[in-house]
C-alpha cells in the first residue's frame, strides 16, 4: 500500500483579518504554507490454528516522508522574513507481532488466553525544524537523528464463571528506547522507560439480550524522543527540563448493552481517565512542554434501529468534562477539549444496485484559553452519499458535503500573531480554519 500527497496552505487565520476586509474566510496570510507527504508500506501475515490454539505472526515495513511548511505567528518573531517554520520527518519503520491463542481451563472453567510480543522500529536519520521563508530555509532551528525502538509483551485471559457472568483480564508490559543525536549536544542523549499496565473487565449478563459491564485499567502515551533528552531551548537557548518518556493514564468505564427492544441495539457507558501529564510537542519551537495533570469525566450513548432489513437509522451522543487536576490562577481548563459530540444517519441499502445515506454531525462548545474567557462556537454539518453499482465490480459514488453551507471552523486557536503594520507585540486573536464549503465530489471504484 502506498500513497504521496502534496497540499497548499491550511493554516489557521486571525478573525481580525477577516473582519477588516483583509481576507475572506478561505483566504490565507502566507500562501507558500503547505506541504508533502508520502507513505509506502509492505505488511505480511501468517496464521496457524491447531487442535491446540492459533499462532499469528504479522510483519511490516512502512517508508515515510513529510515536509511540512507552517507559519501560526506571521510576522511576530521576524517582523521582515516572516515566521514560517519547516517541519521534516524521514524515517523507515520495521515492526511486528507474534500471539499465541490456546484454550484452556482455570478452576474448572472454559477460558481463552492469549499472550503474544509487539515490537517496533523507528530509525529517523532526518527530524528537522527550519526557519523559512517561501519554503527557501533561512536558519536551523534543530536537526536531529533519532532512533526509537518499543517493545511490549502482553498476556489476556477471559473466563465463564457462571452462565451469566464473565472476566477479561490481562496486563502488558511496554518499553520504550530513545536515542537522539541532535546539532546541539546538550539535547542529544539517550533514554529507556518502561511500564506496566493491567486491566480488568466484568461483564454480568446476557438477561433478556441485555449486559452489565465494568472496566478498569491502567494505560500511558509516549511522548516525542527529543523531549525526553532536552536540556536546552534550541530556539531560544535557555535551559529546560526533559520530560517523561512515558505518561501514565488510569481509566475505568461501566455501562449496558441491550438489544432488548425489537430491532432496536443501544449502548450506554459512564467513564472517567485521569492523565499524569498533558505534554505537547511545540513545533514551531522544536520543543516539548510538559502541561499539568488532568481528568475527565464524561458518558457516551450509541444506539442503532433497523426497522426494515434495507434502512438503518443510527445516534451517537458523547459528553465530556476535562478539567486540570491541580490549583493553578490561570484556570482549570484543558484547550481544545471538545464538551459535547454527537452523529446521527440514516442508511438505505436498496434491494437493487442504489444506495444511500444523509448524516448529520455536531460539534459542542470548547474553551480556548485556561479561564474558559475564550471559547470556540458550535458546529453542525450535514452530508450525503449516494451509490450506484454498475457492475459486480464497478460502483459509482456522489458525496455531498455540508449541504447547508453552513459558515462554521472545524478548528479554532487563541493566542497572539502578528500582521504586517501591526505593532511589535501582536495581538491575542482567535485563529481559525473554516469549515469547507457545500462541496460535490463523484468517485468510481473498482473491485477484485
């Protein structure tokens, strides 16, 4: 499988720029932002089953590129040149699996295991940031060379205690290896982290289709390598401090699954995920900042109806309350985190070769800045899809998207940029990226 990609700018714009007649909405500051992409991957698989389990082995090698050009800020740190950073990323990705799956009994009872290894690496020879102008490099900001190996061996096993009661349990151990050589010695170095995480399931039921069910577990994100050696700014060379390799994330989720009513498949789920530490990666900086602790509590509802074997109507709601977890004047909330989400659709696949679809998708409220002064608008989009199968291999499609041209941002930003004539300090703005406009677009697939 293979893909390559080339794109012009998508960056977010200041709303002041809109509202002065600078631009319009799908207008840009920069118009040499963009970039490129390419991804080439092999992957195998091989499978045995016998009387005693099944063992599966899978293999893949990925080759990937990207060169992306960015400018946030405009003319706030170079008021001549401009801002516009470059982010490049080479690398060449061997990684694998093996897995066991046996049958078994424990105290008595029927139970199916698994345990197996994963492993994965990532040799970079190339991971830059350079301040550019036109896509033409000015300075380096860092270059550097990273290899990052992980490795993790798991083992699961779900028991039938009872006809109406039943255990998933399992942990996983990961290990994480960082290597970066960087232009600037005091950020090059090595790193190796590891952790544990187990997790536990209880599912109580099926009475009248319907299931009881609890989950605990405990997890993590890795962060970038380059963080994790830091001990200077490479951009403005103050010291830092490197951060985890590793963030641990605990999590637990109950709910019920019924399909009691005719027809009729619904889910809901209450959950809640503590994070040790909201790190992001500051591209335009080259630098990993480690954020404070957070939580969230949230619920999510999924139901779908089939009133006739040709239509399906379907409804996802999900709600979401993250907020940091220590005292900080700035405020407790998290950027970015999206309150509110929901979906819904109907399907008709017709007894003939035509098909279609109408969905509807709705995004909620989000707060921009800590102190929730700032905070995004809502957005509903309406789409479409309608098929025509030609043949037993050839099909015909027409999308239609935001049907109600509805003038909405599917992302948006506060922080401070700069625009030419503007004094040197810039201003705080709102900085989005609209949603695409009522858009059609035929496809033709072929199958064997």
């Amino acid at each position: 499988m293979g893909y390559s990609g080339r794109w012009n700018s998508t960056d977010p714009v200041p709303e002041r720029a809109i509202a002065s007649g600078l631009i319009d909405r799908f207008g840009l500051i920069d118009p040499t932002d963009g970039g490129r992409t390419h991804r080439h991957t092999l992957a195998g698989e091989w499978r045995k089953s016998t009387t005693a389990g099944l063992t599966l082995v899978k293999a893949y090698g990925i080759d990937y590129g990207l060169d992306l050009f960015s400018n946030f800020t405009f003319f706030l740190d170079d008021p001549v040149r401009g801002d516009q950073f470059e982010q490049k990323d080479d690398r060449n990705i061997l990684g694998g699996s093996i897995s066991q799956r046996f049958l078994s009994r424990w105290f008595g009872k029927d139970t199916e295991s698994v345990a197996g290894l994963q492993t994965r690496f990532d040799h970079i020879p190339t991971l830059g940031l350079y301040h550019t102008e036109a896509r033409q490099r000015l300075a380096t900001v860092r270059q550097d060379r990273v290899n990052q190996w992980s490795g993790a061996l798991f083992f699961q096993t779900s028991t039938q205690w009872a006809p109406k009661l039943r255990t998933v349990t399992g942990v996983r151990e990961d290990v994480y290896h960082f290597d970066v050589r960087s232009d600037d010695i005091a950020n090059s170095g090595a790193r190796r982290s590891s952790l544990a995480s187990p997790k536990v399931s209880v599912i109580l039921g099926p009475w009248k289709s319907t299931e009881l069910y609890a989950n605990w577990g405990w997890g993590f994100h890795s962060n970038d390598a380059r963080g994790a050696v830091q001990t200077r700014n490479p951009k403005t060379g103050e010291l830092v401090s490197s951060v985890d390799p590793i963030a641990r994330a605990k999590g637990a989720e109950v709910g019920v699954r019924t399909g009691a009513a005719r027809r009729l498949h619904s889910t809901l789920a209450l959950w809640t995920l503590d994070i040790a530490s909201e790190l992001i990666f500051v591209g335009d900086a080259g630098t990993t900042e480690a954020s404070r602790p957070s939580r969230r509590l949230g619920f999510e509802w999924s139901s779908v109806y089939a009133p006739t074997r040709w239509l399906t109507v379907d409804a996802d709601f999900a709600y979401s309350r993250a907020r940091f977890r220590d005292e900080d004047p700035v405020g407790d909330r998290i950027p970015g985190a999206v309150e509110g989400v929901a979906s819904a659709g109907i399907t008709a696949l017709g007894k003939g070769p035509l098909s279609g679809s109408l969905r509807l998708r709705y995004f909620g409220p989000r707060p921009l800045v800590e102190d929730d002064r700032v905070r995004s608008k809502a957005s509903a989009t309406l789409n479409a899809r309608a098929s025509l199968r030609l043949t037993r291999q050839l099909a015909i499609s027409v999308d239609a998207f935001n049907l109600t041209n509805a003038k909405a941002s599917d992302i948006d930003y506060f922080y401070a940029s700069r625009l030419l004539g503007e004094p040197a300090a810039g201003f705080d703005d709102l900085h989005s990226h609209p949603l695409e406009p009522f858009t059609v677009r035929v496809s033709l697939s072929v199958s064997f």
